[in-house]
C-alpha cells in the first residue's frame, strides 16, 4: 500500500501509480490492468474510488474496458 498525501484526492493517485507503471511497461500493451477488487486490495481504496481511476485512465486512453472481460492497456498509448 502507499502512503497517501493528504491534500490530493486518493483516486489521482492511485492513477498516477498505474499510468506510471503503463508508461515504465510494466502493464504491456493489451494486457490486463488491476481490476477494481484489485485495486481496492492493493491500495486501501473503496470500490467507488477504484472506478474513478479506471474512469480517468480511459479518459485518458491509456485502457480500454472489454465486458465481461477486464480492462487492458491501449494499443496505442497516447504520448
């Protein structure tokens, strides 16, 4: 788990952990990304607060969310 600053909201930060990890290629392109469980058992985070993070990455186009399936890292990566 990380040590949360307190002056930014907790779902920006856990999103700037994956986008991180996205960017460093530790999460390849069309692979898997931490599901919401996931996210809540990693960082302490309510489920509420692990969508918004999925939320804000596909905004961003760094994932893509398959029904049923899970969500995976984009193909092409924005830059």
């Amino acid at each position: 788990m990380i040590e949360f600053a307190p002056d930014i909201p907790r779902w920006r930060q856990v999103a700037d952990v994956i986008r991180q990890r996205i960017h460093d290629g530790t999460y390849q392109p069309r692979t898997r990304v931490p599901s919401v469980l996931q996210l809540t058992e990693e960082f302490g985070i309510a489920s509420v607060t692990a969508h918004k993070v999925h939320r804000a990455l596909r905004a961003e186009g760094l994932i893509y969310t398959e029904p049923g399936m899970g969500s995976f890292v984009s193909k092409d990566l924005p830059k």
